[in-house]
C-alpha cells in the first residue's frame, strides 16, 4: 500500500501543526492595591522622601553660602578694590546708560561658591561611599 505524495503532504501538514507551540495562558491580572499601598510603592520607587530632604538641604546651603558671601567674601573683595566699600553698587557708565553689573557679579559670585560647596559635598560622600 503506497501512499500518494498529496497524502504524505496533508500527513506532514498535521504533524507541523500538532508541533507548533502553543501560547501561553494569560497571565493574571494584578492584585487590587489600595491606595495607600499604591502611595507607599510610589513613595519607595521614586524615592521621594529622599529627593525632598536633599531639595531642603540644598535650600538652606544655600543660604547659609550666600549668607557667607555677603558678610565675609564681598568685604574682602571691597578691601581688595580701592575706593569700593560695596560690590553690589557698581555701575558702569556707557554713554548716558548706567550698567548696574555690581548686583549681577555678586549673585555670579554666589552661584559659583554654592556651586563648588556642592561638587565638594558631593566629592566627600563619594569618598565615604554615600551615594
């Protein structure tokens, strides 16, 4: 009994398709969270708490370094300058145009030791291995 080529193909097309993977059952829905827990995951994965206590520690160091600029580092600067007790009141005349640019150098001043405080903050808890 031989068998034709048109039922050795339809014999192979069955065994393909009985050797095909199957897919895979779907998967259950997630468990329901209350909100709370659905705040408290957010809390942890975003870590919020620690960015908020970095945003007020920033805040205040940064206070506490423009304080420092204006009472010791612009009287030290003003002692350097002759003839210039206050750094932010300079002017530059051009013209019949006043350039008030002693505020500006002052705030420059401040941003650029805030920003050195914290590259130094950040180089000590590199260093101690808090990251």
């Amino acid at each position: 009994m031989k068998a034709t080529s048109d039922e050795v193909v339809e014999e192979l097309r069955q065994i393909r398709k009985l050797l095909e993977p199957k897919p895979a059952p779907p998967a259950p829905p997630p468990a329901h969270k209350s909100l709370l827990d659905e705040f408290k995951e957010f809390l942890k994965n975003y870590k919020v708490l620690g960015l908020a206590v970095a945003f007020i520690m920033g805040i205040y160091v940064g206070n506490l370094v423009q304080s420092m600029v204006k009472a010791f580092i612009m009287p030290l600067i003003g002692l350097a300058i002759p003839n210039m007790s206050d750094l932010a009141t300079l002017t530059i005349a051009v013209g019949n145009q006043n350039f008030l640019i002693g505020d500006f150098l002052v705030n420059l001043l401040t941003f650029v030791v805030v920003a050195f405080v914290i590259f130094l903050i950040v180089k000590i808890a590199k260093w101690m291995k808090i990251e």
